[in-house]
C-alpha cells in the first residue's frame, strides 16, 4: 500500500504499537521535525503531548530557545 503513512521509513502504525509495547498508548503520532510528536490521553480526559526520538523512540523533552 503506497498511501501508508510512514515517518522516517517506518509506518505509523509500527510506531504506534511499538510506543504501545513501551506502556504508551496514543491517540495519534505525526512526524515534527526530526522527532515523533504523540497525543497520549490522560487520567483526567485531557491529552497530553509527548515527544520521542524518530529513530530509537526515546522520550525527549523539546528544547525551548
């Protein structure tokens, strides 16, 4: 399937389970920047945003300059 999404050559829904297998469950995954932005609900109905190293899927906090 050509229309797969994918981000850095990997599909999104490839992230999306290998984020599950790490205990992160999200609502939805998009490529930013050189890194994976995830929307992740929380206990309190909210969303939370979280950022993850494309290649490794390493939790990073992004840097505010």
């Amino acid at each position: 399937d050509d229309t797969q999404d994918t981000i850095n050559g990997r599909s999104v829904l490839a992230i999306e389970s290998a984020l599950r297998d790490r205990g992160v469950v999200t609502s939805g995954i998009e490529e930013w920047g050189t890194l994976i932005r995830a929307w992740v609900p929380n206990a309190d109905g909210g969303t939370s945003m979280l950022f993850f190293d494309a290649d490794t899927l390493q939790r990073v906090l992004p840097s505010h300059n």
